[in-house]
C-alpha cells in the first residue's frame, strides 16, 4: 500500500474498529495483515538507524560505537 506511515496507521486502526463491528473480509484480512508488516519493519528500520548512531564511552576513555550482533 502507498502512502506515509500516518495513512497506513490510520487505515490499521480503521481496519481493527471494522473488525470489532463484523467480521474482516479475506482481502480486508490480507491489507491488515500487510500494513501491519510495512508498520514493524518501519519500526525495525528507525530502531537500526538510532542504534548506530550512538557512541559508548568506555571506562579508559576511547570511544566505541554500536554495532549489530552477530550471533
């Protein structure tokens, strides 16, 4: 689905507020099931991008930055 994360949000919350009237057609089903998806990866992505900006300071002084685990 196109559009910013705003309308996706606000088309979830549509979508669940339908859910709790009737039930959710097939293809209902399937958009919410999509926005939802695009709605975490987005948060992965954010949750990435702030992590490797920070910067440890370590107790002699140098300075490390975050990196992703490997394992």
């Amino acid at each position: 689905m196109e559009g910013t994360m705003d309308e996706k949000i606000k088309r979830i919350n549509e979508l669940y507020h339908l859910s709790q009237e009737r039930d959710l057609t097939e293809e209902e089903k399937k958009e919410q099931a999509t926005l939802r998806w695009d709605y975490i990866n987005s948060i992965k992505r954010n949750l990435s991008s702030q992590l490797e900006s920070i910067t440890i300071k370590e107790p002699d002084g140098t300075l490390r930055k975050v990196t992703k685990n490997k394992g």
